[in-house]
C-alpha cells in the first residue's frame, strides 16, 4: 500500500482514539513495520516516553546527543531512561570524520546554523533511522507555526511519522506529568520551555511562544528533521 494512502487510513481509524491507543497501534502495526521512538529528552519528552514504556519498555528510543547539548539534558536521558527502564536506549551522535571535516572548531552554528543542525541532527538521524519503517514523534499542534497542522499519521519520504501528541494541550501535559509524578527538565524552572542546543538556545519571557527560545531573532524555526530552513515539509529523513 503507498505510504500515503496507508497514512490517511490511519488518521480516519484514529481520529477518535487517544494517544495511548494510537502509539500502541503504532508499535505493532506490521504495515508500517519496525518503528523507533525519537526524542530530545527535552521539556515535555517525558510524557510520550512513559507512555512507551507503559506499552513495552524494549521499544528502541533514539536520542541525538548533538554534543552541543546541555549538561542537564544528558543528566535528564540518563535519568529518565533508568526511571521509566527503557532497556534499548540508542543514543546517537555525529560521527568524528563528519565533525573534523565540517565543524572541527564547534563554532559552525555561528556562521550557518542549518549545515550545523545537518551534521549534528539530520545527517546522523537518517542514518539511525534507516533500519525502520518509522517513527514516533512528540510534536503538538499547540507549538504552532509549521507544527499547527500536523496529523497523527504521515507520510514522510519513504516512512511513517506518528504523531500521538498531536491534539494535546498545554494543560494536557502538565496534567499528565501531575498525575503521574514524572520528574521535569531542570531547565524548565529556569525560563527554557523548549530546550536545544547550547548555542540556539534561550531563555523565554512570560508572555513568548514557547518555541520563540529557539534561534532567537532568526527565521529559522525547525532544524531539518521535521522541516527544511525555510519551513517546507522535510524532503528525506530516511537517507535512502
């Protein structure tokens, strides 16, 4: 079946289901295939990451140490992972040839911020994600801009992209994260909602859209493994 048409049936059976359901069907649907769950470990990761292990805890997660990242990120994935007792913690990073030929001083990101998230994101999470039909996503529709209108389910390139969180809200999460007692980004407290590289990454006033932290006073809004610089849908996330 095109991936497509595969996807648009998926919305239509879903689109009365709760995000358990569709990432449970999603973690075993054998039309879709092998699927990894991606994530930051960042400010909200952790819903969607306890909702997998409630599911099967053996369930691969993939997490970009772009090594640019905050200590108290690495310290938030160790701690989360043994928490929720995730057995098969992928955690990838840029390879060293790749860092030495384009970036061997760590000071890319100042001249082009986009060959920075290509070498240190998209390049090694095509590579990661070669071996699977698809992949799980936390994004939400609340994040606005290019996120507004994502669908549970999509095509992209020759994957799947499943989005559980999609209709969530705000107080969705937090009540979530409450209710549950699950343990928060050490940033969050600190004014970072949305939380990134180093470099890219600030803090955010009372009244700024979460995201707005992210690559401060640029046009730049995603890093590539979503959406291309300038916002289209991303042309290849498989590498094929």
């Amino acid at each position: 079946m095109p991936l497509k048409e595969l996807a648009e049936r998926r919305n239509i059976l879903h689109r009365k289901s709760d995000a358990q359901t569709v990432l449970a069907h999603a973690l075993s649907d054998v039309q879709i295939g092998d699927v990894a769950v991606v994530s930051s470990f960042g400010a909200e990761s952790v819903v969607l990451l306890h909702m997998v292990s409630e599911i099967d805890k053996t369930t691969p997660v993939i997490f970009l140490d772009t090594e640019m990242l905050f200590e108290e990120t690495l310290q938030y994935q160790s701690d989360v992972a043994t928490l929720l007792g995730l057995t098969d913690m992928r955690v990838i990073k840029p390879t060293r040839d790749a860092v030495f030929i384009d970036d061997v001083d760590g000071l890319l990101h100042q001249a082009d911020t986009a060959a920075c998230c290509h070498l240190r994101k998209v390049k090694p999470l095509n590579d990661a994600l070669a071996e699977f039909g698809g992949w799980i996503t936390g994004r939400k529709r609340y994040q606005s801009g290019a996120r507004a209108t994502i669908p549970m389910f999509e095509k992209d390139a020759r994957k799947i992209k499943v989005n559980p969180l999609a209709s969530w809200t705000v107080a969705d999460i937090a009540t979530y994260m409450d209710t549950r007692n699950l343990p928060h980004h050490p940033l969050v407290a600190k004014g970072y909602p949305s939380i990134g590289c180093t470099p890219c990454t600030t803090r955010v006033g009372d009244h700024e859209n979460a995201r707005s932290g992210r690559w401060r006073d640029a046009a730049k809004t995603e890093c590539g493994i979503h959406f291309t610089p300038n916002g289209a849908a991303h042309a290849d996330v498989s590498g094929q």
